[in-house]
C-alpha cells in the first residue's frame, strides 16, 4: 500500500478568501482513501508564505527529511501552489522524492510525477504561481506608494495606540498618555519608569497586554503618531489627526535611540539614590541590597571584579528622607533657572528632518532617475549621514533630564514632588545632586548620624 504524506499550508489570510488549511487536509484525505493509500502523516504550516525565499516552514522542512528516510512513498497536497511559490523548495522536495524513489501529487490540479507529463506539468504551475505572486507583490506595493503619496494611512494591522480604529479619529484618553509619556522622556525619565507606571496605572496596549519598555519604545519612535508615514524610506504627511507634533516625534527618537543609551534597565528598582551615591573610604558607588530580615540598605560592595572596600554600609530608608530633605530645601533657597538652550530645540529637530528628506531626494536622484554617479552618490551620503548623526546627538544633549521643571518656582515644592513618579524624582535628584558620599559610622554608635552624610551638589 501506497504510504502518503499529507502537505498543507495557508499564508496570512485575514479575509478567508483561500482554503482553510483543515479543509485542504480534508480533501486529501477523501481523495487518497479513494485510491486506496494510507495517510501516515500530515504536515501542515499556518501562515506562512511560500513565495518568500527565506521564509522558514518548519512542517515542510519535517516532510522532506520523512522522504529522505523512506518513510513514505508519496506527497500529497490540495494543490500545487500550497508546496511552494518558488522553484528552489520545489527543486529540494522534487530531488529528495526522486532519490527515494517517491512522488508527488496534486488534488485539484492534476499533478502526479510519476510521469514526465505530470513534471513537466508540475513545473509550469511553480513558475505560474511564482509569476503570479509576482504580480500580487507588485500591485500591493503600487497600491501602498499611491496611498503614502495620499497620505494615507496603511492599510490592516491592529489598532493603533492613541487612534480608533482606522486612524482617522484620536482617542483622547489615550492620547493624553502619549503626550504625558513624551514629556516624561523630555524631562529625562526612562522607558521603564514610565512602562511600570502604566502598568500600575492599568494602562494597558490595545491588545489588553501590560506596556513594556521594548512597546512603549515602538511606540513612542512611530511616525503614525506625528501624522506621518514613511514608504520606501520616504517620509510623507499623512491626512490623520497628529498626536505629537513633527518635531517632537523627532526629539523623541533623537533621544530613544541616542548612542551609548540604557536599553534595558532591572526591574524592580527601589533604591531612590543608585548610580550618585557613593562610600567615603573608596569612593566606590553603592548599591542598593536588603539585609537578612528584609531592611533597605546601601553597601560598599566587595565582591570579586568590584573594587569595594565592603565596609560601608547604611540603612537606605533615613538616609534617603535626609537627602530629599536636603534637596527640597536647596531648591526653596537657590534661584534656579532652567538651561536657555531650550529655545534651540526646534530648530535641531528641523535640521534633522532636512537632512532626512536630503537623504531621501539622494537616493532618488541615484537610483530612480540616475542622475548623479555612484562616487557622487557615496560622498554625498557620507557627509549627510555624518551631519545627521552630529544633529541627533545634540539634540539628545540638549533633551538631557529636565525633571526639574515642575519643581522650579513652586511654593508648595514639596506637594509637588510627593505627586511625582518615583523615577522622575531620581532624575531630579540626579540633576541638581552630583553625589551623596556615606562615612563609615563611629564604632559602637547605633543611631543614624547625619554628619556622616555628604551631599554634594552639582548646581
């Protein structure tokens, strides 16, 4: 009896206008009880495409190693196209069935390799369904250019954060969070502050998930929140209500992918004061580790590669009322301004954006018009690309953290920053505190001592 492995895939297929790939199966099946051969294997890929050359099928890679072993006889699948878009898998199935002595055959096209009608046949349905993939990619490519000259939004996907569906229309509250989130960033607060305030907040994504670094990061770098959309490495206007402005959105990536900025931060921080405080004897920064029975404390930390005395150490909980005590007061008592530099970030942010569009109309004038030659092209981009580079930088120097701004001026300061997230409060602290230096405590003293405690202020 005839040992028949069963293929079937579908690509991504949101209208549900191709073959469910459990009715694929169903015909087969139907079709090879008729002739008498025995199902020992169904392989089956969802969503997957088989036009892409590198695009991986796990269940067809399974299939063909069945074959090779001699584990079946023949393939069968609902129709040619379901094996394969491309001549170079088929090519790999065809090989591996000849050196087994296997063949492949089709439901409702006919095929059948035993012959060298049905190869012949078999070819030229792989190099029709390649062809007409072809036109397919180039239609919806056409279609996608037309709509970005448009301005229109892309087409599918799931709802957008901020919009309702379709785009056109802004959800307020939503919105709102954005705006917040990239005030935040400007003040100089990080993803993760923001992510875990979100999540404790119930914000949620519009899939119902908790927000992450990594998603709000996408988020807040997308240009569909400025009204924008970029095809083809073009960036063009979109006719949807904007969220952010253009140059806030440009401020915004500047900053989220500066060179040299933290990706990742730990999850869990409790420790108000890590990264400026610091051990009198060594001079080594601190760290934040709870004792045996759960209390707060920095250390000197003496551990293998760390160059810690290990001698210093200090509940953190009075130490840190000390320092925001300290903090507050020097802010009530010292007339600080914010840098004058603020006015010059719009004018980085469209500086920017110019050398973005002189870098788009480059590669136009290279490779759709030919107009400037190849050493020409390479010189240009190189000097665009190096200036870009130098502008995004200084914007990101200048976007340094400004969480000082809601503190500055204020009569109630103190209100105000117990209202405040406990990450904007750190970049505060790190903004007007250069470091916090702990002495060791005098021997046999048990009682906090705040002489021992240093601040040293950076302005």
């Amino acid at each position: 009896m005839t040992r028949v492995a069963i293929y079937s895939r579908i690509s991504e297929d949101p209208d549900e206008t191709m073959v469910k790939t459990a009715r694929q199966i169903a015909d087969c099946k139907r079709w090879t009880k008729d002739r008498g051969w025995e199902v020992v294997g169904v392989f089956e890929d969802d969503d997957v495409s088989a036009f892409k050359r590198n695009a991986k099928r796990p269940a067809f890679a399974k299939m063909i190693q069945a074959v090779k072993a001699g584990e079946v006889d023949a393939v069968v699948a609902w129709h040619i196209d379901r094996l394969s878009r491309h001549r170079s898998p088929y090519t790999e199935l065809m090989d591996a069935c000849e050196d087994a002595g296997a063949f492949i055959a089709t439901v409702t096209d006919g095929v059948d390799t035993r012959t060298s009608a049905g190869e012949f046949i078999a070819d030229i349905l792989v190099s029709h369904a390649r062809m007409a993939s072809q036109d397919a990619s180039r239609r919806i490519k056409r279609k996608h250019l037309e709509m970005a000259e448009q301005g229109l939004p892309a087409p599918g996907g799931r709802r957008t954060f901020g919009y309702e569906p379709g785009l056109m229309r802004v959800n307020r509250t939503e919105a709102k969070h954005i705006r917040d989130a990239a005030r935040r960033i400007f003040a100089g607060e990080t993803l993760h502050g923001i992510a875990k305030d979100w999540q404790e907040r119930g914000i949620t994504t519009t899939e119902g998930n908790p927000w992450k670094p990594g998603n709000l990061s996408r988020l807040l770098c997308s240009l569909r929140i400025s009204a924008q959309r970029e095809h083809l490495g073009v960036v063009t206007p979109g006719k949807w209500p904007a969220i952010l402005t253009p140059d806030d959105s440009t401020r915004l990536r500047a900053i989220l992918r500066a060179p040299g900025r933290q990706r990742f931060t730990p999850t869990g921080r409790t420790y108000m004061l890590t990264g400026i405080i610091r051990c009198g004897l060594c001079g080594e920064p601190m760290v934040g580790r709870p004792s045996s029975t759960h209390y707060r404390r920095y250390i000197c930390n003496r551990q293998p590669g760390t160059r810690g005395c290990g001698k210093v150490t200090r509940l953190a909980d009075p130490v840190e009322e000390l320092v925001v005590f300290r903090f507050l007061e020097r802010l009530a008592h010292t007339d600080l301004t914010l840098p004058e530099n603020e006015l010059d970030v719009a004018g980085i942010a469209q500086d920017i954006r110019a050398d973005e569009r002189a870098l788009d109309e480059l590669s136009h004038d290279y490779y759709a018009e030919k107009a400037i030659t190849r050493r020409e092209f390479f010189n240009t981009r190189k000097s665009i690309e190096e200036r870009l580079h130098r502008r995004r930088r200084q914007l990101a120097e200048t976007d340094k953290p400004r969480a000082l701004a809601p503190l500055i001026g204020r009569r109630d300061v103190a209100a105000v920053w117990e209202g405040m997230t406990f990450a904007a409060k750190r970049v505060a602290l790190g903004a007007v505190i250069d470091q916090v230096v702990i002495y060791p405590a005098v021997k046999g003293w048990t009682r906090f001592d705040p002489t021992k405690v240093e601040v040293r202020w950076r302005i």
